[in-house]
C-alpha cells in the first residue's frame, strides 16, 4: 500500500486539529501504514499571492512533491471556522491544478470546540472533493468538545473516541 497523507487543516499554531492529527499518525504507525502529516501551518507565507496565481515557488512545489503527488488516500483533519473549515485549506486545494486529486480517495474527520464537530464543514469539503472528483469515505468522524478529550499532555485519551477512529481508519484502509 502507498502511504497516505494526513491534512492538518489549518494554519493556526499549537491546534486541537494538529493534536487529532498526531493521534491519527500515532494509529496509522500502530498498524505499520506509511503516513506523513502536511500541516498546513508550514505551508510557505507567500502562496497566497505566488503559488494560488500559477507563480509557482519552489517550496510550495516541494510540498505537492512530497504529499499531495502520486498519493492516492488523503485524511483531511480539518476544524471548525465559523461554519465551515479554514480557508487556508480552500486556498490550498485551488492551489493545485484540479486533475492531481482526481481519481483519489478522501477521509474526512471534523474537530470542534463545540457540540457538531464541524458536521457543515465536512459537508462542504465533500462537495469541494466531489467536484474535483475525489472519493469520500462515507464514515465521517465528527470530533466534538476536542478539548474535553484531551490529556494534560495534550494526546487523544477519550477510550470511546479512539476506538471509533480505529473503527474509521479499519473501514478507510479497506476502501
């Protein structure tokens, strides 16, 4: 099996998504599966002005390199953003020439703060993978009340919320 690429969906620092991130690593690891995290907070200060407008650096080429080429399974971990996920992870998909997600497949887990673990967002971003003609696993995860679920180490300890992560990572690595 290829590895997959896990998405940390925003670019804000020390998040609860790049915690649920790590978790998802930690797993994936567990059940000897080639992963890596793209966390879109390294993404380069600049790709909103150069690499959204076809100006290509070298350093957001490096990134489609290393995570987004010739990977065929993506989890995208995103949060809430007032409704929706970050816009830095809309900026980043319009970022890449549509026809690399194509034919690809797409799991998606929703981190909130709140009681709906960003069930719209997640809903959005289907249809934005849709659209650019990725598959999505049907068994969205939404994580509610992350912080709640968290240890004082800051590690996923919520016993009921890994095993439906496990259960959700058994049924994606069959799909």
């Amino acid at each position: 099996m290829d590895s997959i690429t896990i998405i940390s969906a925003t670019n804000r620092i020390d998040s609860n998504t790049e915690k649920i991130a790590n978790y998802y690593l930690s797993v994936l690891k567990s059940k000897n599966i080639k992963a890596a995290i793209l966390n879109l907070k390294d993404l380069p200060e600049t790709f909103l002005t150069s690499d959204l407008y076809s100006k290509r650096t070298s350093e957001f080429q490096k990134i489609i390199d290393n995570y987004i080429e010739n990977q065929q399974k993506f989890i995208f971990i995103t949060p809430e953003y007032n409704g929706s996920f970050a816009g830095v992870l809309k900026v980043f998909l319009d970022a890449i020439p549509p026809k690399t997600w194509q034919d690809n497949k797409a799991c998606l887990v929703g981190v909130s703060a709140g009681r709906a673990g960003n069930l719209r967002g997640l809903d959005h971003l289907t249809n934005i993978l849709n659209y650019l003609k990725v598959n999505v696993y049907y068994n969205k995860l939404p994580i509610s009340l992350v912080a709640n679920l968290l240890d004082a180490s800051n590690t996923l300890s919520d016993d009921e919320t890994q095993k439906v992560i496990d259960l959700q990572l058994e049924g994606f690595l069959k799909f």
